[in-house]
C-alpha cells in the first residue's frame, strides 16, 4: 500500500463528526473548523414534533 503523494490540504478535505453536541466530539468539530476542514456535525437528542 503506498500513500498519497499530496499533503494533506484542510481546504479539500471534508468530515463528519458524530457526537459533536459536547464534549471530545464538539472539541474535534471545532479544531477540524478551526483548521479550515469542512465538517458537518451530528448529536443525539430529543427530537422536538414538527409543529
């Protein structure tokens, strides 16, 4: 297996991070933005009725 021959470029990379409501998953969302990685954040919660 050999590795990519490009560096890693924050500005083309996405991620998803799952627990992201709080604690280490909100600090990893938060430094992967800080960083300029477009990310998309989930969190387990009570789901409000569609009123």
């Amino acid at each position: 297996m050999s590795l990519p021959n490009t560096p890693f470029d924050p500005a083309r990379e996405a991620a998803l991070v799952t627990g992201a409501g709080n604690g280490i998953g909100h600090a990893i969302a938060q430094a992967l933005i800080g960083e300029g990685v477009r990310s998309r954040e989930t969190a387990a919660g009570e789901q409000k009725p569609p009123y």
